[in-house]
C-alpha cells in the first residue's frame, strides 16, 4: 500500500491525500500461486509469483489512448491473472487490425455439448476433437469460412458443470450481413445459413446452441476480454482443476486465411517499438500527484489502473 499527500491548490493550508493498495488481479495472484502450490508445481508457482512484482506502463507514441501494463517478467502462464490482462490487451488490438483486413468479418460463438460436464480433462479434449471436426466441415465450415482467429473460454456452473465454448472472429464467403434470425415481409425466420450452422454443429459433435452476428465497434475487446475471466468466480477446487488441465493448453489459433499470421497475443520487435515506456505503476501514480498539481494525462492512466484491477485506489 502507498499514502501521499499534496496540497490543495485553492487553499494552501488544506490537503488531500490517497492511497493506493494491491487490485483484485494481485490478490487472485497470490490465492492462484498458492492453489499452484498446493498441487505440487512449486517452480510453476515460483515463476508466476514474479510476473506480479514490477509491471511497467507503455505509452504508444503515435496514440497515446492506447496504453499497455506489461509485466517485467512474465510468467506467461494460462491461469496468471496478470499476464491474462496484458494478454488481452494485445489479443484485442491484433483482433480489430485483423478484422480490418477481412473482407465480411462476423462473430461466431460456438459451444460444447452435454457431455464430460463434471469433468474438465475429458470435457475439453472431447471439445477441441469436434472443433477439429468442425473446421474440416465441408458442409459449412468450408464453404462459408475463409478464415479467422478462435479464443476458448472455460468456465464453471455450479449447477450444470464445465462450459467450455469459444468466440470466434471469422471471414464470411458471402456477399452479405448475416445474423441468426432473417427479416422476410413482416416476420423474423431463421437464417438459412444458421440452420445450416446448427446441423453441421450436431453432427461434429458440438452444441447446437450457437451465435452468429456481423461484428460492431469494439469487437476486438468482445472476443479479447474472456481472457480476462479466467479463475474469476470459482472456488479453490474447481480452480485447482483449471491450474492442472489448462496447463500447456492452446486457447488462442488461428485457421484458413489467417494461420500465417504472427501470435496474436504477444507484441514483435517492429510494434514493440511503436511503445514508450513511462515508468513502473508506482511512479506514474506518483508523478500523477504532484505538489503543484494533478497531472490529467497520468491520471487517465491511473483510473486504468483501477478499471482493469492492477489497484485499488481511494481519496481521504
């Protein structure tokens, strides 16, 4: 925890202070590194213990709304919720350039079915054989998908189980917008390539509760921010489950068009570069509050801080 303490401009004699501690990102650190422990990888929980001690602030030069919190030393592990955040940072930024390139680019969520729903170990692998499965199809997936980018979301019902389903960006082979339901006359039908969709699904396998829509502003972050949610809202076993049958596990890939393009999750020299480093989460927030006056540019960066989790932060 940091306090300081400035002056108020208006009245010399007055003052305001603040205080900053550890955001939930840091405290789900400390309770994952010890559930890693408790599992019996000790190195594995020693290398994410790290990834959380100095975080630094990129700026880019060229936009300086665009900011990045990037750990000294990343651990890079699935479950570590401080790489999870810079890892979306960067997933949503490569996604919206991508989509960019695309020449339909829709939003298409797919879901695994009623199966291996106590089980993660069975539930995933069965999971990522039928989106094989699916990827091959050429009933629909090849001949409506040119290519695109899939991220796996896990997560845990407490009444109904593992659920495992991913958001996909994908480029459609059609010359038009198409959404689950048709407008014809009056009424709302199912879209014909949606029925098409439900039953290639059945048949690889996968749940036929599925979504498909055009993407709008913000798509990127739609698809980056389910990075963000894992080992949020689960209990310590479920949670241990996770830490053992993630591990090593691709979340990320790429398909058609797209499978030759860079990792979508980490930043290559050239757009490294494109990045001014500003100083570590304590000293922005310390050159924030200066004696003389608050600076408002660092303290966007700082209600960052706060929206994503990496502090807490409070006036007295």
């Amino acid at each position: 925890m940091c306090t300081s303490t400035k002056k108020n401009k208006f009245n010399s004699k007055n003052k305001t202070s603040h205080k900053y501690r550890n955001g939930w990102r840091n405290q789900a650190l400390f309770r994952i590194e010890q559930l890693v422990i408790e599992v019996g990888q000790d190195k594995r929980a020693k290398r994410m213990g790290i990834c959380g001690n100095t975080i630094f602030v990129k700026v880019n030069s060229a936009n300086p709304e665009d900011i990045l919190f990037e750990p000294q030393l990343r651990c890079k592990d699935r479950v570590c919720p401080i790489c999870n955040s810079y890892r979306a940072s960067i997933l949503a930024r490569k996604v919206e350039k991508l989509g960019e390139r695309m020449t339909n680019p829709h939003l298409l969520t797919v879901t695994a079915p009623n199966l291996f729903r106590d089980d993660l170990k069975k539930g995933f692998a069965n999971y990522k054989d039928a989106m094989r499965k699916f990827k091959r199809n050429k009933t629909w997936f090849k001949k409506y998908i040119a290519g695109g980018v899939e991220h796996i979301e896990v997560s845990k019902d407490r009444k109904r189980g593992w659920h495992i389903h991913s958001h996909i960006l994908v480029d459609l082979k059609v010359a038009r917008k198409v959404e689950n339901m048709k407008q014809v006359g009056h009424s709302k039908v199912l879209d014909p390539i949606k029925k098409e969709l439900e039953i290639a699904l059945e048949k690889c396998g996968l749940g036929t509760i599925s979504d498909i829509r055009p993407v709008t502003s913000g798509y990127g972050k739609e698809i980056s921010k389910y990075a963000l949610k894992i080992g949020v809202d689960i209990d310590d076993d479920d949670l241990k489950e996770m830490i053992i049958h993630l591990k090593g596990k691709r979340m990320v890939s790429k398909f058609g068009n797209c499978y030759g393009i860079k990792d979508l999750e980490e930043l290559d020299d050239e757009e490294r570069s494109e990045y001014q480093d500003i100083g570590t989460l304590k000293e922005v927030i310390r050159d924030c509050f200066t004696p003389e006056k608050t600076n408002k540019r660092l303290f966007k960066i700082v209600l960052e801080m706060v929206k994503i989790g990496l502090i807490d932060f409070e006036f007295l």
